[in-house]
C-alpha cells in the first residue's frame, strides 16, 4: 500500500439518519479503543460544505473505508457515490480490502463490493466488534493511539435522547387490582366408572379447574345431582378457605404455600381464557405458548372507542386496516394472574394481523415482520391508550370486571389498572414540557377538536 503517511482514519459510511445510532455506538467503541475515526454523525454541522467535506475525508486521510450495509441504505445514491470513490481508492492505494463491508442485515451487494467479506453486526453488535477489532489490529495493522478523547462521541451519543424534567407525570401501568377473590377452594374427585382423562379435560369444564392427584382442583362444588360439570359426576373431598391457601398452603393434600400460589395463578388464568373467550374473544397460541386475546371485526368497535372513568378519559380504536400493507390489524392482550407483589392481573399488550379481519395470518414469520415494522413509531402513550380502550370495550363501562369461577362465586378486577405519580416526566426528541396551566387532554378531558381527522393519519394507514 502506497500513499498512507497522513492516512489513519476510518471513515464509516453509511445512510443518514437511519443508521445513526450504529454509527454514534461504533464510532465511540472504535475511539475508545484508540482508532481515529471519521463520520459525518460527529464532523458535519450546520452550514458545511458537508459533501466536499465527506469527499475529502475519503480521498485523504482514510485508511479503511467501513461500509455500513443494510438494503435500503445501500440504494441510497450518497453511499453508492462512496463506494464508487472506495473502490477508486482501493485501485490506486493497491488495498483490495480497503472497503470493509459491515452486515447489520440482509442485502444484496451491489458490484463494487460483490466480493468483499463482511463483518457480522447482524446478530450482535458486540460480537460484530470484537470480529472488526481483531480484523483491525491484526490482520491491517491499523494504527492506533491509547487515550484518544471520547467526549465528543459521548456528546453526540445523546442527541435525539429522552430527557427528564421535574415535572409530576401520572402513569398508568398494565396491572388490573383484585377487587374480590373466590372464599374457598375445593379439590374434588370424579365419580365412579367416570374417566379420570376426562375428568381433569379443561376444556370439558365451564369452570376453572386444575389438575391434581385423582381429581382436580377448583372454586366450584357438585350441585344437587353430585356433578361438577354436565355430564360430569364428583364428590367433594374437601375445602379450605382460599385465604388461609394462599398464605399457609393445604396442609392435608401435602401443599406447600409457593405451590399454592402457582395453583391459584393456574386456575385464575384458566377462568380468565374462559371469560375472554364466553366474551367472543380470539385466542391466538404464540411462541412459548403464550395466548393473545384479540377481537375480530364482528365483535370489536371498528371506530374510536371513548373510555371515561372519572379520572382518565380518552379515545382510541383497537381495530383497524393498513391499506398499505393489505391487513388487518388487532389490539390483543395477554394476560397473567400474579400473586406478587399483590394480587392482580398483569395484561401484555400485543398486535395480532389478519387478512380479512376474521382469521389470524397464519404465516408466523409475515406476522412477525407486520407487527416490527407496522408499530415501530408508536409511542408508550399510544399503547397506554389502546389498553385503556380495549379494558373499558371489556368491561361494559363499569369500573370492574366481574369472572365467574363457578356457578355462585366469581373473581373482581378493578379498571382502570393501577396508576402511580412520578416525580419527573419524561420528554422525548423534539417535545417540549407542556405548559403549567395547560389542561391534560388525556386525563382530565378531551377537546373534540383536537380529534379532527385522526382517524385517517393516526389510527388507519
């Protein structure tokens, strides 16, 4: 290699604004390590010749170009010109390898670099570094320079970051309190000549029912006729208050309290699938076998659904179509009885897709891409609200959620879930704290006019 007294730096190149955050972490990780470093993130600013200043960072003073490679940014004509000038620097400095490929996704190389071997990004961005840092230092030789200053890529780390200001937030969490548990449980046996397979089927039981032993565990007892279920003869072989359960465990069945708690999670999720699916609800199996709860267009609003609890009102829709990416898109939960730190329902917000609004797009890796890219920009407030949306759709109205556990008890859910006040708020890029005497539209009231074509920008693609 000829020509390279003055050159020392790495020029990283790559699409702006897209693949800015790489950049900043990589361009500190490299200083940090010794490496001069050059990117348009940190040496370009307002009222630069930015591209005479990009071409002469090139042409002079780099010593290894870093090609940051996704598809979309490598169609974009800027880092195509970079590559055209990279490959020129690579003939005239007689560095095939001058042009350093970085994969952070799948892409199709475009000629000038058809043969170049990448460095791995895709799967971990440590993994990628420590492979380019090896490359760096044993295989090119690079220079580098212990204690070279870190402050200006740590400055420029935190542009676009969320602040915090004092200012007193209210926030809404995603768990709903029990308002009122079942008072006793009971184990029951099957009856004779009755299938015991049968007998501790879930899916036979209008009530929830864990398996235990040769019977089941449950919050319901035999009616008159000695059954449990239709069709379902069992005697009751004992019960306990739940209270003394949960806190001591059954003693006579040879139940610990942590096993107690487990058990009594299992039957209050088994109550709330049957609940949500007596409620039309639709239930789609996840990965690990997690269950999504989700509303088709016959069973769900398909306008704004406005929630209005004394203290937190607003709107929002739980369905919708994305005209540009040919589906329907579902607000669905996913919901946990916990016995920690209270006892309370934990809801998991999700997105279900569909191709007719009816039936869940079967292709688990199409669904995947959907909700990546489909939700993407949504913020905290907007997820918060659909929640809050879907919990009122839920419950009628009301401020609980009655779930039968047997044919005279039931479990009650307060809503809306619990809230908790922050001591400082939280701001993201480009917002500004709102005015102290401005009201809360989200909380305190909703102005109408605030509401005027959101249906098309902000709800329906």
């Amino acid at each position: 290699m000829s020509e390279t007294v003055n050159r020392e730096a790495l020029f990283i190149s790559h699409s702006t604004p897209a693949d800015n955050a790489f950049v900043r972490w990589l361009g500190a990780k490299l200083t940090a390590l010794g490496f001069e470093v050059w990117a348009d993130v940190l040496q370009l600013h307002g009222g630069a010749d930015w591209s005479r200043d990009l071409e002469e960072a090139l042409r002079n003073r780099a010593i290894k170009m870093l090609l940051v490679c996704t598809q979309a940014g490598l169609e974009r004509q800027g880092v195509r010109n970079e590559i055209e000038i990279g490959a020129e620097l690579a003939r005239d400095l007689n560095d095939r390898e001058f042009i350093i490929p970085l994969r952070l996704e799948s892409y199709r190389p475009p000629f000038r670099i058809a043969q170049a071997q990448y460095v791995d990004f895709s799967r971990s961005w440590a993994a990628g570094l420590t492979e380019l840092v090896d490359l760096l230092v044993n295989i090119h030789r690079i220079p580098r320079t212990l204690g070279r200053p870190v402050e200006s890529w740590l400055a420029v780390q935190s542009e676009g970051a969320t602040r915090l200001v004092q200012r007193s937030e209210r926030l809404i969490s995603n768990w709903l309190l029990f308002r009122r548990l079942p008072t006793k449980i009971y184990y029951c046996e099957r009856g004779a000549e009755f299938s015991l397979e049968d007998f501790q089927n879930r899916a036979l039981h209008p009530w929830p029912v864990v398996p235990f032993y040769a019977g089941v565990l449950t919050f319901a007892r035999p009616d008159n006729a000695g059954l449990l279920s239709p069709g379902m003869p069992a005697r009751e072989h004992c019960g306990l208050a739940l209270r003394k359960f949960l806190e001591e465990g059954w003693e006579r069945l040879g139940i610990r309290a942590h096993e107690a708690r487990r058990q009594f999670s299992d039957l209050g999720n088994h109550a709330i699938d049957i609940f949500l699916k007596n409620r039309g609800l639709t239930c789609y199996e996840g990965t690990f076998g997690r269950s999504a709860w989700w509303g088709t267009i016959r069973m769900v609003p398909p306008t704004q659904i406005s929630f209005q609890w004394p203290d937190v009102k607003g709107r929002r829709q739980i369905i919708g179509q994305s005209e540009k990416r040919s589906a329907f898109w579902h607000y669905a939960i996913s919901p946990q009885v916990r016995t920690s730190p209270v006892r309370h329902l934990r809801i998991a917000s999700r997105l279900i897709f569909s191709q007719n609004g009816l039936d869940a797009i079967e292709d688990v890796k199409r669904m995947h891409r959907l909700r990546r890219s489909f939700a993407k920009s949504w913020r905290n407030a907007r997820w918060r609200d659909m929640q809050l949306a879907f919990l009122w759709w839920l419950a009628n109205g009301n401020s609980e959620i009655k779930v039968p556990v047997s044919p005279d008890d039931a479990m009650i859910l307060a809503v809306p879930p619990m809230s908790f006040r922050s001591p400082v708020s939280v701001l993201h890029a480009g917002e500004e704290p709102p005015d102290e005497d401005d009201p809360d539209v989200e909380f305190e009231g909703w102005d109408e006019s605030m509401d005027e074509g959101l249906d098309e920008v902000d709800e329906v693609e």
